[in-house]
C-alpha cells in the first residue's frame, strides 16, 4: 500500500487524529479548509476543540475564515 504524500500548510502541531480526520476529508491545504463550514469539520471524527482553535488561528493568519452555511 502506498501512501500519498499531500503538500500542506496545516498547522504542523496539529495532533495526529485531527490530522488524519482532515486528510479523510481531502483537506491538505488552508485555503481548502476555508472551503468548509465550522460546524461541518466539528463533525469530522478526530476533531476537538484545540484543533479548531489552531486552525482558526491559522485561517486568520491568511485573513481566511470558516466558509458560512
């Protein structure tokens, strides 16, 4: 089984279930995850509250935000 590895600028402390939890979801990048509602990636399983902090911290970072519903 090979493995493919995606190019990311995900927060690199991102712990490995969130990890895991968006790459399920073909999330690789910041500006994909820009794409996705808050409530929609809370839903993921491996996502938790310290995640969707950092991840928000790093949208804002890009002057990026949650997509709205």
């Amino acid at each position: 089984m090979t493995v493919e590895k995606h190019q990311t600028n995900l927060p690199s402390k991102l712990a490995k279930p969130a990890q895991r939890a968006l790459a399920g979801a073909d999330i690789f990048t910041i500006e994909q995850l820009a794409k996705w509602p808050e409530k929609d990636l809370m839903d993921l399983h491996g996502m938790g509250p310290k995640a969707m902090g950092q991840l928000r911290e790093a949208l804002n970072e890009k002057g990026l935000s949650f997509a709205k519903k």
